[in-house]
C-alpha cells in the first residue's frame, strides 16, 4: 500500500491473486482438500446453478401473443367461393403477378372463367405463351367487386395461388389452371367501407345536441343527459335513421317531423352525443357504444324543414369506467383508425349481408 497516495499497489496485487490461485489448483491436481479448494469448486457450481435457472425463468416469461387471423382474411369456405362466382358473374379484371419470394415480374390481367372446389381457370388474354417451367409456381392475384350493400364502392380482394397447369388454346388464348386459395384477403381502407345497415341490426340511435344538454349535466354518466334531441328505437315511429356507418362517422337522416318540430338549429360543426345500440351480424349479442360526433357536412340545406341528411365524424368515443357502467372516460378518435369496435362491427356486417343477399 503507497502510504501517500492511499491506493492500492497494483503489480503486488495481481502477483498475489496469482499465488492464491495456483495454490488452489495445485490442491485440487493432487487431491488434497484444503478451504480455498473447496470455496472455488462451490463457487463454480453455485454460479453454474445460478445461469442455468437463469434462463430458465427468463424462457418461460409471457410472449406477445398474436391474434389467431386478422379480421380482414375470409377463410371460410363458402364464403371464399360466393366471392370467386361472383368475380365470375361480374367477369371481374384479375390482377396477376408472380409471387415477389420467386423474383418480381411485370404484372398481367386476366379473367377469371371458373371457381370449383377443384381450383380455378383464368383466362390470360394479354399473354399468348407459357413456359412450361411456370406449373408450380405461385402468383398472386387481385380482383375487385361490386358489394350489395354499397354497389357503388368497388371492394379489392386478393389471395395467392399456385399454377397446376395449363391449356393453349388454337386461337392463343392462355387459360391457367390455379388451385384454389386457403383465404381471401379484403385490402380496402376499412375506415372508409361504409355499410348500410338494416333496420333491425340498429336497435337504438339517440342524439343529443351538445347545446340542448341540461346546463350541468355529467357529460361522464348518460343517465344525465335528459331527453335526446333525435331518437330512434327499432320498430317504432322515428325522428332519425341511420343512413350508413364506417368506422370513421355516420350518415343520418333526420325525418321531416322532426325538422319541423324540434327546436334545433343545425349547423357545420355542430356537436351530439350519441348512443348507439346495434346488433351482433349473427344477432348473437348486442353492444352499446357511447360517442360524441360533429357535423362535417348538410347533404341538403342545413336549414331544410322537409329533407335533410347529415354526414357526422366521430369525435370522441366513451369507454366505461367499469363494468357494470358506472361512468365513461372520453378519448379521442384517431382520424386514420376510426372507432376500432365500431370499425370491425362494420367490416363483420358488411360480409354477413353479402352472404345473405348475393351479389346486386
């Protein structure tokens, strides 16, 4: 030890660390037992003992669980087919592309003739001839089709499929034999596929005006809210109907009776709290949802008292504090995302009512 300084004098150290150790081993090569010997076997052993449960406990920590499909995939097999036929009826354009794993290629159009459970036929009008090389490999495809709940909005669908063989025909028409897809894959925008609801799915729709609240409701406890400015209730006469809903906002129709007897000035901008109350697609259950919307845009004159139609945005949704409902909380609603219930609620129906009802 350097006295002046008060540190330790490093070469000394390290020559007796050295010292100790190989004495130890020394005892240990000629088996003698000696205190220092054994404190080295326990402290190797203990220090192995202490890695191995280790990693064991840090093994068996939770993992991210991932969701069994996302909801955007049709799996089931009659639904896949409803969609392939009526890619056939509507004689849909097929977007067709080599599987990027198996190298990019340019992209080529085509028609889809038949859907069996054997697989499908594809005309392939821009493509005269085949490498016989092509059979086994995988292409992906895209169509689009005209849904009967909105026949205005075309839907893209896509799936992959694998090349099984194929027919030339003697005026240089390709047909490609595909085998049939495992799931089918809806790519649109969900926030903006908007559905029509039937009546009986919308059990209740009421909206208070944020300006005709009772001065010192609890914008937190609906049981405050009083009367609502527009009610409707399934099955009775009605002051306002649910047009069409996304999982971004509603469209409302506000009957005539209403605009003539309600004292209520409508305005861009103007905000309502909601309740929603709508039925499960399989009428399984129902579920109520609380959101604040604000009037983005008067489809006829705002001041109408014969006809009048709004488009409303979902503003804020409210969360129950605890089950049973004791209260809400109010959170914001992301623009690019929608009320996620309210989003998937849409999506379900959408596909519940194509099956139903076929293809308009």
């Amino acid at each position: 030890m350097n006295e002046g300084l008060g540190v330790l004098d490093i070469p000394r150290f390290d020559a007796a660390l050295e010292d100790f150790f190989s004495r130890m081993f020394e005892d240990i090569l000629a088996g003698r037992v000696t205190l220092e010997s054994v404190l080295l076997v326990v402290a190797f052993f203990g220090a192995f003992a202490g890695l191995t449960t280790l990693a064991f406990v840090f093994s068996k920590q939770p993992k991210e669980v991932m969701l069994e499909k996302p909801i955007t995939w049709i799996t089931g097999y009659g639904q896949i087919m409803d969609l392939l036929d009526a890619a056939v009826a509507q004689r849909s354009k097929v977007r067709v592309s080599f599987h990027r794993d198996l190298g990019a290629a340019r992209s080529s159009d085509g028609t889809l003739l038949e859907a069996g459970k054997d697989g499908l036929v594809l005309e392939m009008s821009s493509i005269r001839a085949i490498n016989p090389a092509w059979v086994g490999r995988t292409l992906e495809l895209s169509f689009r089709l005209r849904m009967p709940d909105n026949p205005k909005l075309l839907s893209t669908f896509s799936f992959i499929a694998e090349i099984t063989g194929y027919e030339q025909l003697p005026d240089e028409v390709l047909l490609l034999k595909l085998s049939r897809p495992l799931r089918l894959e809806l790519n649109q925008n969900r926030m903006h596929l908007r559905v029509e609801p039937p009546d009986k799915y919308v059990r209740t729709f009421r909206l208070w005006a944020e300006d005709h609240m009772p001065r010192r409701a609890d914008l937190h406890d609906p049981d405050h809210w009083g009367e609502p400015t527009y009610s409707w209730t399934y099955g009775e006469e009605n002051e306002v109907k649910l047009v069409n809903i996304s999982g971004g906002g509603v469209r409302v129709e506000i009957a005539p009776a209403a605009l003539r007897t309600v004292d209520n000035k409508i305005t861009v901008n103007q905000h309502y709290y909601a309740q929603l109350t709508v039925a499960a697609p399989d009428f399984s259950g129902f579920a109520t949802h609380y959101v604040t919307l604000r009037v983005l845009k008067c489809f006829d004159d705002c001041d109408s008292r014969s006809k009048l139609s709004l488009g409303m945005a979902f503003a804020t949704v409210g969360v129950p504090n605890d089950p049973p409902l004791t209260g809400l909380r109010w959170r914001s609603v992301n623009r690019d995302f929608g009320v996620r219930e309210i989003d998937d609620w849409a999506y379900e129906l959408h596909l519940e009512l194509y099956r139903n009802k076929g293809i308009a």
